[in-house]
C-alpha cells in the first residue's frame, strides 16, 4: 500500500532541522508520492530543489492570495519571474497555490484577482493544472474559474469544510477536492457530509505539513507521513479499506498531476 501526499510543505522552517532523516522516514512509511508546494517565489525555488534532490518529490510554483506584492507593478515583476521558473520545466507538476483569501487579506481583493487570473493563463500556457487556495471568498474563486477556464483543470486544496455548496461548485467544474488534518478535527461538523460527498475519482488526499496535525496529533508537527490518518478518516466514513482509498487517491494524483 502506497500513499500520495498531494501538498505540504517540505521547505518550511519547521523542517531544517531534519529534512534529510525525515524524508527518508516518509519514503520507509510508503509514502511514495510527494508534492511540496510554493506559495511564493522563495518556496516555490525550493520546492523545485527538493524536487531536483529526491526522486519521489515533485513541486508547484506560485504566488498564494497571502503572498501578494503590495503593487501592481511589483506582482508583473513576480508573476514574470515565476514564468521563468515553470520554464525550467523542472518535476514542476502545477501552478499553485493560487487562489482568493479574504480571512487573512481583505485589502487587496483586486490584486488578488489578477494574481489568480494571470496564474490560470500561466497553467494554460505551460499545460498545467492549478492548485487552489480559496478561504473566505468562495463566491469570487468560482466566478473566476468559470471565466477563466483552466485546461487542465486542478484541486481544491485542504477542502474548505465551511461551506457544502463551494465543494458541489468545484465538482461542478470537473476540480478534485483534496481533504486535509481538519476533517479528522471533532469540531468539523460538515466533515462527514463533504466527504461522502466527494466521489471516488474526484478525491485526493494531502497533509499541508507541517501545519494541520490530524487527529489524533492536533497541534504537533505535521508530515506527509500522517497523510495515512487522512485516508484512514476517509475510509471509515465511506465504508472502504484504507488500502483502497490509498490506491484511489494516488491514481487521482498520478492522474491531475501528469506523472508517469
Ligand atoms: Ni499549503
């Protein structure tokens, strides 16, 4: 059994301390897929990196809603250097994370907007599909996806568990939904109801490490290891094995992100 953590993010700090031991320790647990994702240029250059390093890591380049340059020039200047990156073509899998966060930046919505239209172009472009971040403004993100059509479509990551009518929106537009440490939280109430939800082949499963523990580990250190109480959570509510989870949602990877 082989598990495909589709997002986390090996570069953090969180991380320097171990990364070399801990990486082997995930390839040993059989998490044999990893996707470590950029949120702007600095991770997105060391996820690249990493990538380069290990076989089994793959990266995503991009500029999250919570990384925008505060001008407008400034984010053409980022947004051209971030093309620069996706032509290297490096184990480069998507474009992400991208997307619309009103929680944490309410000040900058139309920057945020064009950040996430002209990265949508850039997946286009290279032939890539996104990865999206969307908190607070799930109006906007899927008016933006279905004026923007994305080619290669993309992932909702961390499914948003607040609100059931964004998960059937982005099933709706043909997006896979990736469940994350949350829906093992007690206090997640539409846990349940989204992941029965979700079909099989539009179903993927991440860590978002080294943030969002799973239950039972809330609030230490997040890994991709503990990508396995993810699809255990999965498993119980839907009435499968964990075995078969595992392999579905690795197919479901294999699939969105291009890999061979
Ligand atoms: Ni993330």
């Amino acid at each position: 059994m082989e598990f495909f953590d589709n997002h986390c993010h090996l570069d953090d700090e969180k991380f320097d301390e171990d990364r070399e031991e801990l990486i082997k320790e995930i390839r040993k647990q059989n998490v044999t897929k990893i996707i470590s994702a950029g949120y702007n240029l600095e991770s997105s250059k060391k996820a690249i990196n990493l990538s380069e390093k290990y076989n089994f890591i793959y990266s995503t380049c991009g500029i999250s809603p919570n990384d925008i340059p505060q001008s407008e020039q400034e984010l053409w200047k980022t947004l051209q250097e971030i093309e620069n990156l996706l032509q290297q073509k490096s184990k480069i899998v998507a474009v992400g994370e991208i997307g619309l966060d009103y929680y944490w930046n309410k000040e900058n919505k139309e920057l945020q907007k064009l950040a996430f239209i002209e990265q949508i172009k850039l997946a286009n472009k290279y032939n890539l599909p996104i990865v999206i971040h969307t908190r607070e403004a799930a109006s906007d993100t899927i008016e933006i996806l279905k004026n923007n059509e994305v080619k290669n479509k993309g992932v909702f990551h961390c499914c948003p568990l607040k609100s059931v009518d964004l998960v059937k929106d982005a099933l709706k537009l043909q997006f896979y939904v990736s469940f994350a440490g949350p829906v093992t939280f007690k206090n997640s109430k539409n846990a349940n109801e989204i992941i029965k939800m979700v079909p099989e082949n539009r179903m993927l499963i991440e860590t978002d490490s080294p943030y969002l523990s799973p239950e039972p580990l809330r609030g230490t250190r997040n890994t991709p290891i503990n990508v396995k109480l993810v699809a255990k959570k999965i498993a119980d509510v839907k009435m499968q094995s964990i075995e078969e989870i595992a392999n579905i949602t690795y197919a479901n990877a294999m699939k969105l992100f291009n890999i061979s």
